[in-house]
C-alpha cells in the first residue's frame, strides 16, 4: 500500500474545506465580514498590502474578496494554515484535521485546541498550552504514529474541537447561529480522517 504523503494530506483537507467555505457569505454576525471561498475581508485586512490588495488600487476592501478565486483562495490558505504552521510537520492525518480548523478559527486556537487533544490522548503532556505548532506539540504527535494512535489522536482532537465550539457559542450569543455548521463540518472531518485512515492502512 503506498504511503499517505503530505501533499496527498493537503489535497484532501483543502477539498474539504473547500466544500465547506462555499462561495460568497456575508453574514451580519459573522466577525470577518464579507467572506469569498472562506477568504474574510478581515482575514486579508491583516495581511499586507502586496498580498491583501487582491485588485492593485493600493488599499484592502470589499473589492478585493470579490476578486478572490477558487485558485487564489487555495494559494493563501496553504501558504497560512498549512505551510506557515508548519503543518507538514504533523501525522498527515493531524495535519489535515489542523488545517480544516486553523482555516476556520485561526492557526493560535487550532494549535491550542490540538494540544488539548494531545493531553486527553497523553495526560499532563503539555502542561502550558500555546497558540503554535512548536517542537513539545510536533514531537507528541509524532509519537503517536509508531504507536498506531494517529487515529486517535485525530478523533481526541476532534472532540475538543467540538467542546470549544459549544463554549464559544454559549460566551458569545451571536456565533451561536453557527453552531450547527461549525459542529457538522467537525463531523465531517471527523469522517474524512477515519475514511482516510482506513483507506491509507494507517492507525
């Protein structure tokens, strides 16, 4: 059986995503504004003009999420939550269920959220949870994978992801609208993993 790859990794979890961003979106509470396949106008406010300004008019606007394409959309979020993390780095499982939600709630939280998962799976393993990918995150989730628990790894993280999502929408009532979505693209993911899992041989 061939091995499960990295870029093989990524073309899933952006296929993925991809299906779950949608096209246009401009919701009324949705904190990032006007949103094209999941590329928010707040999103490209925070990056610099050579790569926000999508139309070249020298400022960042509604303009330039109107620009954004499938291909460009894919081109940012890899270079951001796939690359700049250091996603790569991880369980190509791990890596495709960090990238779905650093898409959706940034990179910080995802990469809290999955060392919440690495204690469930390994208790006391990372006693100060920071907002990145760094080596004590990399190096317990590489030690999942001679032990056969990359799966679990990815379901244990999973299921933090959903109690984060159930703690946000009850702190802050206007996301509670999205709860629904929020907890069945992490179904979805949590699909895809197990799909993929058993599909690669890999546990």
């Amino acid at each position: 059986m061939s091995r499960l790859t990295h870029e093989t990794a990524f073309d899933l979890a952006h296929a993925h995503v991809a299906k779950w961003e949608g096209g246009f979106f401009d919701h009324p509470s949705d904190p990032g504004g006007v949103t094209m396949y999941g590329v928010s106008l707040m999103f490209l406010k925070s990056l610099n003009l050579i790569e926000g300004d999508i139309d070249g008019d020298g400022d960042i606007d509604r303009d330039d999420v109107l620009k954004i394409t499938k291909g460009k959309a894919r081109a940012i979020f890899k270079r951001h939550f796939w690359e700049k993390p250091r996603a790569a780095e991880l369980p190509p499982l791990v890596a495709v269920a960090f990238y779905d939600f650093a898409v959706n709630a940034g990179t910080g939280r995802a990469a809290i959220v999955l060392q919440e998962g690495i204690n469930t799976l390994y208790p006391n393993a990372i006693a100060k949870l920071a907002p990145n990918v760094g080596p004590l995150t990399r190096a317990w989730c590489g030690r999942a994978v001679p032990e056969g628990r990359q799966l679990d790894l990815c379901l244990a993280y999973l299921d933090r992801r959903e109690d984060w999502y159930r703690r946000l929408a009850k702190a802050k009532p206007t996301s509670a609208a999205f709860l629904r979505g929020w907890l069945n693209r992490t179904a979805d993911c949590r699909a895809l993993v197990t799909r993929t899992a058993h599909e690669w041989g890999v546990e």
